[in-house]
C-alpha cells in the first residue's frame, strides 16, 4: 500500500509525498521528466521483495505539488529534508532516472549528512556552457530552448511533439513490458501541462546550486550506451566529478531499458549502506 500526503511548505506551497510506510533502509525515488512521482511497478515490488521502505514526492509542478517557477535543480534537497522531517526518516539513500538521477544528486551534495548512497541512471549532468554537453542527444531542441530562459522554454513546449526516434527498440520494448507503468505515469504528467518539464530543463541548464564536490556518499551510475536522451558522455562528466564513484555501463541499453538493472542497483544500495 502507498500513502499519499500533501505537505505545506513554510513557503506557501504544497508538496505532494508518496510512501509505502514500512520497511527497514528508507529508498527515495526521484522522477524523470515528465512524471507525477507516483510509485509503481516495479519500483514497489523490487523494493518490497528487499525490505525496503519507498518514498518519492512530486516535483514542483508535478502531480499535486505547487509549481515554483526559477528552482534549481538544488531545491530539491531543502524540499526532500522537509518531507523526510515529516515522514520522520533521518537518512535515506537517494536514486533517480534521467533528470531525476541529476536531482538525486544534488539531495546527496546538500545533505550530506543524510543520504547514505546515490544511484542515477542516465543522469544529466551539470551544464557548462559547452555546446558539447548537446552531443549524442537526438533532440536538443526543448533543452537548447531552455537556455533562452523560461518564456523560450515554454514556446517550445506549446508546439513540440515527441520525435520516437529519441528511444531505441530497447526502450520501447521496456516501455510495452516491464516499465509500462512509467510510460502510462509520464503520460499522465504530459496532459497535467508544462510547468514541471520546463522548469525542469531550465534548471538543468543552470547552475544547479548544489555542487557534486560535496558528495560523501557512495555513488553508482548506471548507464545504457545507446542512451539518445543522456548520452554516455555525461555518465563519463560525472565520473569526472564524482571521482568515489562507480560507473555501470549496459552496452545494449537505452534511456528506459537501463532500468532493468533496477534489481542489481537495490542489491547495491543495500551493501553499501549495511
């Protein structure tokens, strides 16, 4: 069973946390873009086979939780601190997909003293200004409209349209099996409107205000080599940045497909969180 709450920030705004409530090594998921944060399968049954309690939040601007216009990809760890206050968890390991690896991240870099391990995959990393940091992805198109700022960013989004050229036959495949849940999820997030993708790509293309120097925990990478979202030179940009970490690298696997080595990464948080 998954408990879902609304948190009220002493901003103002509501936080919307999910969390299965038991279990003994406390997991929190961050979300891809786009994604409500809801759980699913199977997250829920990877982490209950293991014993292990699951949470994740919404996003500003995602399923239930106040858009909040301007947040750095760092914001997320005052607001994971807040839920976790609430759920009266004191450390945590972190895991994310996508841009929600790059947020899991900075959780790790801000509150060093709580989250005990980190895994991402297919994690963006930190933009530096290089054009560069563009090459591989099939479509650059919404992240490049994001360095014009939000109102390009939001342009963008009112006549984009998904090119399926950006997933391989492996993610695709991923998508119509194991990982159903999280295409029906990111559909749902798609028609909920815009705010929570394009504030997420105009954060990723910012200073995340949260630096991966101060990183103590443990970290693995997990990434597909035909990833067309988040290339594999960024998995290679992190490890650089990351020198304690541990790069994973699935030959065959692409932006979602990765995923399936979601069983091994739990086995591994478990091992080094012990």
């Amino acid at each position: 069973m998954v408990i879902t709450r609304d948190l009220r920030l002493p901003d103002g705004r509501d936080l919307r946390i999910h969390d299965t409530g038991d279990g003994g090594t406390a997991l929190v998921w961050h979300h891809g873009t786009p994604q409500t944060g809801a759980l699913y399968e199977p997250l829920l049954g990877l982490a209950r086979e293991r014993g292990i309690r699951l949470v994740s939040y919404a996003r500003p601007g995602y399923g239930g939780s106040t858009p909040q216009p301007g947040r750095a990809v760092g914001s997320a760890g005052p607001d994971m601190a807040q839920a976790a206050d609430v759920l009266g968890i004191e450390r945590f390991a972190v895991m994310g997909s996508s841009s929600g690896g790059s947020h899991a991240l900075a959780c790790a870099a801000l509150l060093p003293d709580r989250v005990t391990a980190v895994v991402g995959f297919a994690a963006i990393a930190p933009f530096d200004g290089d054009d560069s940091w563009f090459d591989g992805m099939v479509d650059d198109s919404a992240l490049r409209a994001a360095t014009a700022g939000r109102d390009a960013r939001m342009r963008h989004a009112e006549q984009s349209e998904f090119d399926p050229a950006t997933f391989t036959d492996a993610d695709f495949a991923a998508l119509a099996g194991t990982w159903a849940a999280m295409g029906v999820d990111a559909g749902t997030a798609d028609r909920a409107g815009p705010d929570g993708q394009v504030d997420d790509d105009v954060a990723l293309v910012n200073p995340w205000g949260a630096d991966l120097a101060a990183v103590d925990a443990a970290v693995l990478l997990v990434q597909g080599e035909q990833d067309r979202v988040a290339p594999l030179t960024h998995a290679l940009q992190l490890t650089r940045e990351l020198p304690q970490s541990e790069l994973w690298l699935r030959p065959d696997d692409g932006h979602i497909s990765v995923l399936d080595a979601c069983p091994q990464a739990m086995d591994w948080l478990l091992q080094v969180t012990r």
